[in-house]
C-alpha cells in the first residue's frame, strides 16, 4: 500500500490569523485544484498524526511565529524537519518565513515588539530580519505596503516569470546574506527593489529557496498569496485604496510569480486559475411524491414566515423555502447562473473570499414530481429513484429508508455541513435522509479540514439516528466501518461483472483502489474517504455519515472507472446501491451487533491484517496489525521488539502486549467517547 502525496496542509494553529490562512485557501485552491486538497492542519494534529505520507506542500501563512513556537517546538518541528528532509516541501509566507529560518531577529530595540531567537526548522541557515520596511502594527494593516521585487528569471524557468511586481508587505524580513549561502542549497528568487530599514547584509533577498536533505522549503518576505480583490480598500487606513489599487494592477504578475514559485517545488500547477462556482438551488424529493409533503410537515415548527416568503434560520445557515408549485419551469433559468445572468458586481464577488454561511440557501420543495433534467442537469433523479428501487426490492434484511429522501444541490458548500451543522432541521430529518451534490466548494474532513470537491467525485451525507438503548451490543463508533463496508459492497454489487473491481478498506475510514497505473506492483491508493459526525440527543445519537467518492473524476489520485470496470460507473446508479447496502448492512448491525459474519465480511475487504506499522500514538513502537474489537471497533496491534518479533511468546493474548487505539470517528470529545464506552461495559457487566 502506498499514499499518494495529495494534500496540501495550511497550518492554522497558535500564531495564525484567519485572514491569513483564508488567503492562503483562497489562492492555492485556485492554483492547485484538482491535483491536490487545499486544506487545513492544527498543531496538535502536526504532532500527533501521521500526516506527512499524504502531504506534498506543508504551507505556514502570516501571523506571529512565537505562536508557532509554544506549539511547535520539540516534536512538532521534529517531524516537519524530518517530513522536509524525507523530500517534503515547506512554503513559509511572511511569519512562516521568519519561522523558517535559524534565526528570527524583529524590531530590535523596539519596546514590546522585539522577537529574537534561534528556531528549530532552520530551513534557511541564516538570519531573517525585520521589519524591512517601518510602520508594522500588530493585528493592522496600518503597516502595510505594496512592496516591489524583483524576480530572479535564472532561479525562476518554468511559465511566465515577471521581471518586477508588487505584493502585499505587512511586517516581513530580510534573509540577511542569502547569496553567501548558494553552497548551502540557497537560491535568491526575489529581492526587493527600494531601500531597507535594516541591515540585511549582502542583497535584499525577499524570496529564497532553500534545499533541505530530499526536500525543499521557500520562505518569503512578502504575501504572494494575497490577491487585491479579497483587500478592503475602503478600510479606515491612510493610503490603504493606494495600496490596493497597486496590488490589482499588478495582479496578473503576482500569480504568475506563485504560480513559478509552486513550479519550483515540483508541484502540479494550473495554467489557469481554477474560480470558485456559485451556490445553486437545492432540491427536495422523495422516492414517492407524497413522502415530501409527510416530510415538510414534520418541519413546520421550525419554518417562518417574512414577507409572505417561508424560511428556516438555523444555528449555521439560512433556507429560502420555495414550493415547487409556485416555482414554474420559467424559474429554471434562475437556478444556473449563466453569464448573461450575472452582473459584474456579482461577477467579482463570486471570485473573492465569501463567507458562505452569510449567504441563504434556497431550497426547492418537490411535492408534485421530480426535477426534470433541465433543473438538474448533472445529476438525473429518475434514474436513481429507479434504482433506488431496484435495489430495495433484492434486499435481504427489508432495509429501505437510506436514500427515501433526497436533497441535492449541483453546487452546494458541504452536503455534511448542510445537515450536521444545522442541528434543528437534523433533529426533525428521518434516518436515512440523504444530501448528495455535483460539485462542493466548502468539503469537509477530519478536523477542519475544507477544500472544494469537483465534479465527477460521488460526495454524499446520510443522517443516522442510533438509539442509546442499542449502544450495549451495536456502538455507534461502527457506522464508519459499516458505511465502509457498504461502499465497497455497493461497487462490487453494483452489476454483473464488478465483483472484481480491485477496492480495499483503510482504518478506519479510507477507501482504496489498486493504482491502475502501477497495478503491477500492488500498489494502492486513496480514492475515498468518510466522516462521521455525531451529537447526542433524547437518548439517541444524530450521525452524520459523509462520504466522499472519487468516480468519474482522474484527480488527485484515481477513480473508479480508471479500474476499468465492464461498464462505467454512473452517480446515480452508485448512490443508489450504496445507500441499499447501508442500509442492510445498518439493519442487521442493530439486530446483531458486530457479530462474526459482519467482522468477517470487513476483514474481507481490509488492506491491515499481519500488516507492520509505527504506532505514532504509541510512543512510535512497532507493531503488527491483528485486527479490530467486536466490542468497541479499537484497533489491536501486538507491540514488536528486536527483528519485528513479538515481544512475548504469543500464546493468548495476556501474554503479549496488546495496543488498542481508539479510531478517530465522531465529532465527539474523546472523554465523551470512552464515557460511552464505560457506559457499555457497565451494562454488560450487570448482565452478566
């Protein structure tokens, strides 16, 4: 099994700015987008999760590099030195720069402001001094400028490189004497063209270059990242329009330096900025027409009138409610934006940073019949209704609520967003209602993890509702696994013939395929991932199960119909075969738990068994995977000693150390999770 360097992680932890980091997104997803996931990573995850076999770009945005410090130092530098010079890649932005560089010297001599310090990365084996140009003001932008640099066209090749530009500068450095460092593996990129306020030794390097063992990091003085659209430029500020009206013309040069900067690193770049959709509208239907109306009653409490329109203001997002027999066909054109539609106001909104829980969500009530394809042109509903159907009628186990009801949305922000974030209208949404989309813009992940989703990937959330009462023989931790299970099952189940369409199962939540471009070799790669999202409510749990699919879609990794199925996979014939297995999977679990056939049929398909790893979490000990308890859902992992030997002779297991770590699953606070587990074995006890 090999991990295919895929994300590109942001830090957003101690030191950052929101801004900063939206910047960052904004831009890189722009540039990066399919070929990689532009998302988030916090400090605690940098220290205690195996993050660096899937990260080809680990960036570090603005804000004050002694936050990266207290979090950092110690084993979180470690493993980004090593995950650096293991042939990672590091980008630093203004204080990600100072962070990267063995020593940070800022504002010396100014009273509460200076900094100085040896840091630990040392990427750049010399100084980074600041501020190179006056009037730097913490949590401002009173210091800021549009700084002019120019680009070294012999450290830079690859498109089209600017000779001169300008870009934001709001407190960085110099990297003092960088030429000097050229035997070390330094490159000067840029240097800045006006005078400095400190001594930056020989040049002005703004932007370098730094070669670190298989690796490479780029540190940067200014923010390259910074687009002018996304500046206020009415910002009560002296001179701020000046400065942002510099940046826009200069824009055009700006990326075209990022974009060389990416090319550099040796990621895969667009040629073209990839811009962000809009919103559509969202549509609900049920596999029967009358379902909707039974559906929206049981929403009244929640719905409110203004101005003779009905809404839904929840706790994350607000809905315009349109009935489908007041929305005439006419209203189509409404729903996909065309650009004789948009106007250049909202032509320039949809291309900067939005904050999309401000804007309301419009949702179409489908009581008379189903949209037709000229609503929904991506995604067909009589199809998958037809084969929603089809399948419930071969059910074995008489499951058929998963998928009854249906919202979909050809742009949506996160169809687990939607459902999960919006707790009163998922406290009043049956079990196996079901949000899927063509296209996301604001995908969610473990942690906080976000990034734009793009078509041709099946994405798809389903609400659980999992009685506590259930939880002493069927623990809600094993949604993942039967969620898992009925991915797999569903593509193989899909037809005749797909039975071998080579997909495996990662713990505890990831989807694999065998990599058709090295199938030789055995090697699989990540096509799939799931979250699972849980709230306790009145003596249940509210899951939220999101599933995320690479289909028809060739990035970031591969897809399902690169494996060379008979026939290629369509979305809504797929969604509707995994919902069915879901939801047989998810009625035999209530009535017998995690019982021997349903591990069995997991092990059938997972990639772990015998398989050697270092338990991270363990303290770095190696083990051999021995599987998962029916019990809890924990991976077992017998600890080895010297020549992966097992570190007692195994004759049961009190007689070899067993780790048991626990899956990362649920929104939940890990204390909640083992309170629930103590819950159980707290009933189990009295039965016994």
């Amino acid at each position: 099994m090999a991990t295919k360097r895929m994300n590109v992680l942001v830090y957003s932890g101690n030191g950052t700015t929101v801004e900063s980091i939206r910047h960052c997104l904004y831009s890189f997803r722009r540039l990066l987008s399919p070929s990689y996931a532009v998302i988030t990573v916090t400090g605690e995850a940098i220290i205690k999760e195996p993050w660096t076999p899937s990260c080809a770009l680990l960036v570090f945005p603005g804000g004050a590099d002694l936050g990266y410090c207290r979090t950092l130092n110690g084993e979180g530098n470690r493993r980004i030195r090593q995950y650096v010079e293991r042939g990672g890649l590091y980008l630093g932005l203004c204080a990600g720069g100072y962070y990267g560089s063995q020593r940070c010297e800022f504002e010396i001599g100014r009273k509460n402001m200076e900094v100085v310090g040896n840091r630990e990365l040392a990427f750049y084996p010399g100084t980074c001094r600041g501020c190179a140009f006056p009037g730097f003001v913490y949590h401002s932008e009173k210091g800021t400028k549009a700084a002019e640099i120019a680009v070294s066209k012999t450290a830079l090749t690859k498109g089209s490189i600017p000779t001169v530009f300008r870009a934001y500068y709001n407190g960085g450095g110099i990297f003092v004497d960088a030429p000097k460092y050229h035997d070390q593996g330094v490159e000067v990129l840029a240097s800045f063209t006006e005078d400095i306020c400190v001594d930056g030794g020989e040049g002005r390097a703004a932007v370098v270059y730094c070669r670190v063992g298989e690796g490479a990091a780029i540190l940067t003085s200014n923010h390259p990242e910074f687009a002018a659209v996304n500046l206020d430029k009415d910002a009560d500020i002296p001179g701020i329009d000046k400065v942002v009206a510099a940046l826009a013309e200069d824009d055009l040069q700006r990326t075209d330096f990022l974009k060389a900067c990416l090319w550099k690193l040796g990621l895969q770049v667009n040629q073209e900025q990839n811009a962000v959709p809009s919103l559509s509208r969202l549509h609900l239907s049920s596999i029967l027409p009358s379902y909707t109306p039974e559906l929206m009653a049981s929403l009244a409490d929640i719905i409110t009138t203004e101005d003779g329109k009905e809404y839904i203001q929840d706790e994350h997002d607000k809905f315009s409610i349109e009935r489908s027999s007041t929305w005439s066909f006419g209203s189509v054109a409404n729903a996909l934006p065309t650009l004789e539609s948009v106007t250049a106001e909202e032509e320039a909104d949809q291309d900067r940073i939005l904050d999309y829980s401000k804007i309301t969500k419009h949702i179409v009530i489908q009581d008379q019949q189903l949209p037709q394809s000229k609503e929904t042109p991506y995604f067909n509903h009589h199809a998958f209704f037809a084969n929603l159907e089809h399948f419930q009628s071969r059910s074995t186990e008489g499951g058929d609520a998963f998928g009854k009801h249906l919202l979909y949305g050809e742009v949506v922000t996160s169809t687990n967003t939607i459902l999960e974030k919006n707790t009163h209208l998922l406290r009043r949404l049956p079990s196996g209602f079901t949000a899927t989309a063509t296209v996301q813009v604001a995908g969610r992940g473990r942690g906080s993890n976000v990034w734009v989703s793009p078509a041709g990937s099946l994405i798809f959330s389903t609400v659980v509702r999992h009685p506590m009462s259930l939880m002493p023989h069927a623990p809600v931790v094993f949604l993942q696994y039967l969620a898992a299970m009925a991915i797999v099952e569903g593509i193989k189940g899909y037809d005749h013939g797909y039975q071998n369409v080579p997909i495996k199962l990662k713990w505890p939540n990831d989807i694999y395929a065998l990599d058709p471009s090295d199938s030789a070799s055995k090697t699989y790669v990540k096509i799939g991932g799931i979250l699972v999202n849980s709230h306790y409510s009145s003596e249940e749990y509210l899951s939220v199960i999101g599933i995320g699919l690479n289909t028809t879609n060739a990035s970031p990794t591969t897809s399902l119909n690169a494996l060379k199925p008979p026939a290629p996979f369509t979305l809504e014939k797929l969604l509707a075969r995994i919902l069915t297995s879901f939801s047989d999977l998810y009625a035999r679990f209530v009535r017998t738990g995690f019982d021997k056939d349903l591990e069995g049929l997991y092990y059938k398909y997972w990639l772990h068994m015998d398989q050697i790893v270092t338990l991270e979490t363990e303290g770095g000990v190696r083990a051999r995977i021995k599987g998962i308890t029916r019990d809890w859902g924990l991976l077992i992992a017998e600890e080895l000693g010297f020549g992966d030997r097992a570190t007692a002779q195994v004759r049961n297991t009190d007689h070899v150390k067993v780790h048991e770590v626990l899956p990362q699953m649920t929104s939940l606070p890990r204390s909640t999770i083992m309170s629930a587990l103590k819950f159980v074995k707290t009933v189990r006890q009295s039965e016994e």
